[in-house]
C-alpha cells in the first residue's frame, strides 16, 4: 500500500479509492486474514528464537528457505525421548 499523499487534491481521490475498496471486503474476511497473518508472525518469532539460540539454522536454496534442526538439539530431543543417538 503506498503512503498517503501530501497534495490534499490527490489525497481526497486517494481516501475516496481506499474506503470503495475496504467496503467490499466483509469484516469476517478481514478478521480471517488478520488470524492467518498472525500465525505466521508467531512462527516466524519463534523460528528467529531457536535460531538465535542454535537449536535450528537456515539455508536459503533458490527462492526457499529451509531450516533444519542443529544436531546438539537433536541429540538432546533423542535423550529426552528416550530414542538412540544417531
């Protein structure tokens, strides 16, 4: 979404175009986007967390971003279960 223009005349048409598009989407379909966006906000924080504390990195292939878990992490998680160490 661009910013709002300074020139009053340009903001006039600019507010008029906004407010005819925001009234043909319903409130249930704005509160549907704004809970999607918010799951992925959380996910991202916490991805950012268990990288920042080394449980997990990231490479970038392409266009993607994987993650994988560190193998520190890994070796704890399989003591914490009970399963072998691999």
């Amino acid at each position: 979404m661009k910013c709002c223009p300074k020139d009053n005349n340009i903001k006039k048409d600019w507010m008029e175009k906004l407010e005819s598009e925001s009234n043909n989407v319903s409130n249930n379909r704005v509160i549907e986007i704004s809970d999607f966006c918010k799951v992925f906000s959380n996910v991202s924080h916490n991805l950012s967390l268990m990288k920042k504390n080394r449980v997990i990195s990231s490479y970038n292939q392409s266009k993607y971003k994987y993650y994988r878990i560190e193998k520190a992490a890994s070796r704890f998680l399989n003591t914490v279960y009970g399963n072998e160490i691999t």
